[in-house]
C-alpha cells in the first residue's frame, strides 16, 4: 500500500526555510568577516571593498546574500550604499545563531586583522576611498 503524502506535508514551513537560508549564508569566510565588520556599525560598500580585497561584483553578491538571509539591511545615501546588522532578526534564534558565531570567531587571527585594518579604512575620507578603488584602471601612473 502506498501512501501520497499532502503536498503541505513535502514543504517546508516558513521558519525552516529562514534557517536553511540563515545558515547557508554564515557559510562563507568572506560573509562572516563582513558580518563581524558591521558590528563597529554601519558601513559603506567601498569601505567592505577595501576591506575584503575582493572586487566590487563579488562583495555586492555577498551582500545580497546575507540581505536576503536576513543578516543585513541597507540604505542608499546619494551615489554610496551603507550596510548594517539587521536589527530585527526573522527567527528568534536566528540572533542567538549570531552571537555564538562572533563568540567563535573573536579570537582569530583574521578577524582582529580586519578589525585593525578597518579602523584605518574608516578614518579615511569616502571620496578618496571610492576614487581609490574605482578609479585605478583610468590612472596613467
């Protein structure tokens, strides 16, 4: 005998499908170091750029990502966007799901690297940042 399940059976419920795609997007080295960065607060794309060494395609892809997870919200300011830990979390244990990630990842290497690198990309004005990293390819230097 042979039993057809109801087709509500086969999907998975609403929170399951947030923590699949939660957890899929802390499965990355370079969206963790992003997540880790936006606890000194908000940041602009160019200053994640400049942090990650990675091209600009390639962060925007992580953004996404963990915008689509959950982890991050965005705003646009002018020509800039700015990034920052979403402040309502779509699981109540999503939030605990973060915390137990940067208590894990605080003592490492890596992370007190960007965090120090960080400090001196912040310092540095957004204009000159953004000129910096786009704009190589136009120099004749």
């Amino acid at each position: 005998m042979w039993y057809i399940s109801p087709i509500d059976e086969m999907k998975p419920d609403r929170n399951m499908r947030h923590t699949v795609a939660a957890l899929k997007a802390l499965a990355d080295a370079n969206r963790l170091r992003i997540l880790c960065a936006l606890r000194k607060g908000e940041l602009c794309v160019c200053q994640l750029i400049a942090l990650l060494k990675l091209a600009p395609s390639t962060v925007s892809k992580h953004l996404s990502v963990l915008r689509a997870a959950g982890w991050v919200q965005s705003r646009k300011n002018g020509r800039w966007v700015h990034y920052r830990l979403t402040s309502h979390f779509r699981t109540p244990q999503a939030a605990k799901m973060l915390k137990l990630q940067f208590e894990e990842l605080d003592q490492t290497g890596r992370l007190m690297n960007d965090l120090k690198h960080l400090d001196a990309i912040c310092k540095e004005n957004m204009e000159t940042l953004c000129k910096r990293l786009f704009c190589k390819a136009t120099r004749s230097d």
